[in-house]
C-alpha cells in the first residue's frame, strides 16, 4: 500500500475527480477528510468510502471525515483546515482538487464571476496550502501537495478567460510553493487534466446549444477519465515521487502535444 498511514485533506471530494481521488487513495491505506458546498452530495461520498474502506482487509485503520465549507470564504478556509487537522491528528497529503468553471465570451464576463471563480480556484489554494504546511513544519511532517490545475493553465482558449487564468496561477502557484517549501521536507505539484468525464464536463455541455467535439484534436480520441486522473494524483502524492517537485504532470490524452494541427 503506497499511502498506508497517511493523512489527507481532498477539497471538492464530494463528486467527479475529487472523489475519485478519495476511493483510490483509500484502496492504498489513507484516511481522509473531505470538503465540499455540496452537504448532500458530500453525506452520500462519505458513506460510499466508509463502505468501501469497510471492504478492505486493512480497514480498521482507515478513517473517513468530512466537512461544508464555501472554500470563497477565507474564514471558512481557516476553520476547516483546523477541523481537518485536529480530527487526523494531522496531515501528510493535501489535494487542492475543487475548481469551478463557466463558458463565456470574454467581453460577458461579470467582474463576480471572475472574482468568484478566481477565489475558489486560485485564492482558497493559496490559503488553505499555506495555513496547512505552517502546521506542517511546526510540527516536522514531510508530506505532499498536488493542485489541480488543467491544460487551460499552459494554453489558451476561448470562453473560460476567468478559468483559464486561474489555472494558469495554479501552474506558477505551484512551482513557488514547491521552491519556499522543498527545505521543509514539502513536495509540491500539480496534474493538469485536459478532456476528463466528469459531472462538470457534462454539465457544461448541457449549457451548450452546440457542444464542442472535445476529442477531435485529441490523439487518443477519447476523453479520459476519472480513474486515470487520480491516478497521476496517486503517483505525485507517493514516495514514489519522491525526487518530483515543482513539476506540473498533464493527463490530456496528447492534447496540448497536437497544438499544431490546424
């Protein structure tokens, strides 16, 4: 088991790549927290990985915890990085997943959606990453950070001006962090998905009167999935990597690699 023992914070675990993230650290030893707005749907991911830990001849010493929080709000941020701490008895991993996304031309873009999209994928990393990894190196845990970032944040596209941007802090986010962090005995990276099937890929091709092909310019013509996502997260979390920092690793089917095809 590569994560046996570990401690780990997961944002947006209630759904999608988040969750997917929980069930495969999970099946590698590690106790969890999740935090998502969703209550509902976080009630139901939490029962789901209780059952699923129970399954596992090793799960008597995995535990599964949960708590709402509006990542937007700093104090929020503050409270349920304490909360997370205090019921693991600590952390070893942080997995800065949750993220928010909306299509739209550049020129329609409210300054609140922009802030709003900028404070949960950008802001609330930044602050949840840094309350956590002073409790870190207070305490002397080694440990790892991956964000999710996507291929949005290493090339452009049209209608997710705010997302995009954001992403893109994420990529530099990260390699600063890695660099401050690294004499702390701290990795820090990051996985940038491109076309993933997840419930907020579907959900904005719902909102699209002509929904893109997002496989067209894709080698692998397909999308990928949420399974081959945590596993690159599985990967960077691990003493596996244990020599990686600073690095952003893209699982994009090749995506980014055909830029040049017209």
């Amino acid at each position: 088991m590569r994560l046996k023992d570990k401690r780990v914070l997961i944002t947006g675990g209630a759904r999608g790549i988040g969750l997917g993230i929980a069930e495969r650290f999970i099946r590698e030893g590690a106790s969890v927290f999740l935090v998502d707005l969703r209550e509902e749907q976080l009630t139901g991911a939490v029962e789901q990985l209780k059952k699923q830990a129970q399954s596992l001849p090793h799960g008597d010493s995995i535990h599964v915890h949960s708590a709402v929080c509006d990542l937007a709000d700093a104090a929020q941020v503050e409270r349920v990085a304490a909360l997370a701490w205090d019921t693991l008895s600590g952390l070893n991993i942080l997995i800065n997943n949750a993220g928010i996304a909306v299509r739209e031309p550049f020129t329609s873009i409210p300054y609140q959606r922009w802030l709003d999209i900028v404070n949960v994928n950008l802001n609330a990393m930044f602050l949840l990453s840094q309350v956590v990894t002073q409790r870190m190196i207070e305490e002397g845990i080694q440990g790892s950070i991956v964000n999710m970032a996507s291929k949005n944040g290493l090339a452009g596209s049209s209608m997710l001006a705010h997302y995009n941007a954001s992403k893109g802090g994420v990529v530099l986010l990260t390699q600063s962090m890695a660099v401050d962090l690294a004499q702390h005995g701290i990795r820090v990276n990051a996985v940038a998905p491109g076309f993933i099937d997840t419930p907020l890929d579907r959900e904005l091709k719902k909102k699209e009167e002509n929904p893109l092909d997002l496989t067209s310019r894709t080698p692998m013509r397909r999308l990928g999935t949420i399974e081959e996502t945590a596993n690159a997260f599985l990967f960077l979390a691990s003493d596996e990597a244990s020599y990686i920092t600073g690095t952003t690793l893209v699982v994009d089917g090749g995506h980014l690699a055909n830029a040049g095809e017209l």
